[in-house]
C-alpha cells in the first residue's frame, strides 16, 4: 500500500495522526500545542514511574516533544500515534535508567530513603502488626510502589507501566519495545511474580499472610 494511502486511512481512525500531520505538512503550532496537552501529564507519569523523580520525568517528557518536533518531516503513521511516541518515551527512559547506573552511586541512611526505610517491602512486614492509626499512608503506598518498580530490570518495568498506567497490550507494548508479543507476555509474567514477591507484606497488611510455602 502506497504511503500516502497508509496515512490517509490512520488518520482516519487517529485524530492524533491528524493533528501530527498537521504540524508534518503545514507546520501548525496550534496541532503541535494540542498534541502537547493531550500527552504532556500522560507522558510525565509513566517516566515518573519510570525515573522515579519529577524533574527528571518533566525534563524526560519535554525531551519527547522536541525530538517529535524535529522529525515532524520524517513522520509517516504507521501505528496509533500514542504507539510511535511512547517508543521515544520509552528510548529516553532506558537510556536515562543506563546512564544512572553508570554513575557513582552514594548509599543511603536509612532516615534519608523514604518514610519506609531502604528496603520497604521487608518494613512492612512489621507495620501489618501496628494499629489502623499507624498504617501506611497513601503517599507511602506510592513509594513502596514506585521502589517495588525500581527493584525490576529496565524492560520488565517499562512493560509493567505502559501495561498499568497506559493500558496498553501486549502487541501494542511489543510494538514500542520493539519485542515481540511472546517475548512481552514473558517480560510481564517475570516481572508480576516478582512484584507480588516485594508487596506480599502489603498486600495481606488487613489479614493473615499466607502459609510460608514449605
């Protein structure tokens, strides 16, 4: 099929392949402004599950729209736009988690890394005993989460949220990963036993934990 065809026919089931297209041909700062509002909050969420940090997450997402922008004359449509900007989202966040590893790390006091401690999926186990007054506090919950995320490898995390906080599939994962949809399915299976591994404590705070597999 001829690309003129192509994009015609997505821009008719994606009214973000639409405006992309306007700001492709006709350079229409209005369809770049909408593109950035309708993706800025979603794309600064998923890097701050990603990345961990506000600045670094606002910083990541605004990096996505320049690097859109400056290939707006490349662009052909050939998924859902959502598709092709979450696989920019997705290039930076991994080179962003690289790039951490590779600097000099500084270890933490326990005081300094959160109100849970370094390792809060082991901390809960003791305040599933404390008083309903004591219990965890919903901006906690996101940090035991958040560090439940970081304790995963790069693919498997990126997998994890573009599947929960975007509601993505399988195959359209695959597409942004640039994976296949075996090799998804795989990464999410990995990654779920090891998250319901760190949050067991949390999970059964309100009830008895289950018996200890012998």
């Amino acid at each position: 099929m001829a690309t003129g065809q192509t994009s015609a026919m997505m821009a008719v089931r994606d009214p973000d392949v639409r405006l992309m297209l306007r700001v492709r041909d006709q350079d229409d700062p209005a369809a770049f402004a909408e593109i950035v509002e309708r993706f800025q909050h979603r794309l600064v969420a998923v890097m701050h599950h990603l990345v961990g940090t506000k600045e670094e997450s606002e910083d990541l997402a605004q990096e996505v729209f320049l690097r859109v922008y400056r290939t707006r004359k490349k662009y052909t449509p050939k998924a859902k736009f959502s598709t092709w900007v979450f696989t920019i989202a997705n290039n930076l966040a991994i080179n962003a988690l690289r790039d951490r590893k590779r600097r000099p790390h500084i270890q933490l006091n326990a005081s300094d890394s959160g109100p849970l401690g370094p390792r809060p999926a082991e901390q809960l186990v003791s305040i599933r005993d404390r008083p309903p007054t004591h219990q965890i506090q919903q901006e906690e919950l996101a940090d035991v989460v958040r560090r439940a995320l970081d304790e995963l490898n790069e693919r498997q995390r990126v997998a994890v949220v573009l599947n929960k906080f975007e509601d993505m599939g399988y195959a359209e994962i695959a597409d942004v990963m640039g994976l296949s949809t075996m090799a998804v399915k795989s990464l999410l299976n990995r990654a779920r036993t090891r998250l319901r591994e760190m949050l067991q404590a949390y999970i059964y705070m309100d009830g008895d934990a289950p018996p200890a597999s012998e």
